[in-house]
C-alpha cells in the first residue's frame, strides 16, 4: 500500500497539505509532536475521506529523530 508521510501535519502548512492529499485518497502517515491533534486528525481523516491515515508522534528538532522514525515505517 502506498503512503504519503507528511511532518508537521498537525498545523500550518503540513496540515493544509495533509487536507489536499486526503481529498486525492491519498493514505496518509502523519508526523507531529502533538499526539491530541494528530488522533484527532486521523479521526477526522478516515472518516470524511474514506483513507487509511496513521500517525507518529515525534519532534523533528531532536537528534536521531529521522532514524527513529525511519527505523519505525520500514517494518
């Protein structure tokens, strides 16, 4: 299955993004540091668009974070 990973998805510009790739039926693997939103996002997402949509919580700023989460998509 092909899947869309978006970081920053819970606000600005990642979420606008995920809204546009949701509305293509896009499956859609969402990366934020706030879990709250992102459930709720997820929700939403399968809901109003009939999508497969995971999320992972993470902050991007840290060191080894991108390994951690590629570490975590490739199983």
């Amino acid at each position: 299955m092909e899947v869309t990973l978006i970081t920053g998805a819970s606000g600005g510009i990642g979420q606008a993004t995920v809204a546009r790739l949701a509305d293509r039926k896009h499956n859609l693997l969402l990366i934020a540091r706030n879990e709250d939103k992102l459930e709720e996002q997820c929700k939403f997402l399968k809901e109003k668009f009939d999508i497969d949509a995971q999320y992972i919580v993470a902050d991007l700023s840290l060191p080894g974070t991108p390994e951690q989460i590629f570490e975590e998509v490739k199983t």
